[in-house]
C-alpha cells in the first residue's frame, strides 16, 4: 500500500475456513472504527470484506488468506485479499437468478465500492481482490 503511513494500514493473516469471515469483519471493523470512518463506509467496507474472504475460501485451494485495511492521507479506504491460488484463472461473469442462492458477491463489490480490481499477489503468488471507497461514500 505505497503512499500509505504505515500507521494507517492493517494486516490480517487467517486460516482459510469459514471461521476466518467473523474474524477479518470483527479484527479489521475495529481499525476502520479507529480511523473514525463515517458509519456507512465502514458497514459498506465490511460487507465486501465478506464477500472478498468468502470468494478465497470458497473458490481457491488457499490455506491462509491476507486481509489488508489501509487509509491514505486523503481518506480514501483501500482493502485487499490475498489468497494463495496459483493458477491464473477468472471467475465467470454471473447473472444469477431470483432463485440462486450465491452469485452476487462481485457484484456487490461493484456496486458498493469506488473502484476494484484483481491482479497477481506479489506477497502470495495467487490473487489479490482489491476494493477502494472514498469518504464520500456512505
């Protein structure tokens, strides 16, 4: 997270399980509480938290995933996953229906996120899911 004090950023390792969405929602919610983040903004960021950390467990072989929380000095929000999928594939776009009980977590992240993407881990090997939310948001 170039450009960010190191104060205003958090890391969080977790073991790829189930288990590890309460906690990366519980460890970081509190450092956006800390930075004294607007409400919204931190409900917003949370809930692509969860669905960032749910993508890695689910759909990759990982066996611990990388969380990172940052805040740059214009208070834009930056959060990162790190899994540990080292093959280069993509998620089919999806178009769930009514009826579907999964598909919509990136399309969440598009909707509530500024921006996001997804590229290579230099820190994993595997992908990295970013999401971005400025404090306008929310």
């Amino acid at each position: 997270m170039a450009g960010t004090a190191p104060s205003r950023v958090h890391w969080l390792e977790l073991k790829a399980c189930p288990s590890g969405v309460g906690e990366a929602r519980r460890v970081i919610g509190e450092r956006l509480r800390t930075w004294r983040l607007p409400e919204q903004m931190c409900q917003d960021a949370l809930l692509i938290l969860s669905e960032l950390v749910t993508n890695a467990i689910r759909h990759t072989p990982s066996t611990r995933i990388l969380c990172c929380a940052g805040l740059t000095a214009d208070r834009l929000l930056h959060l990162e996953v790190h899994d540990e999928d080292l093959m280069a594939r993509t998620l089919p776009p999806r178009d769930p229906t009514p009826e579907d009980e999964g598909g919509r977590g990136l399309l969440l992240v598009e909707h509530f996120a500024d921006a996001w993407g997804a590229e290579r881990s230099v820190l994993t090997g595997g992908n990295t899911v970013w999401a971005a939310f400025s404090s306008a948001c929310g």
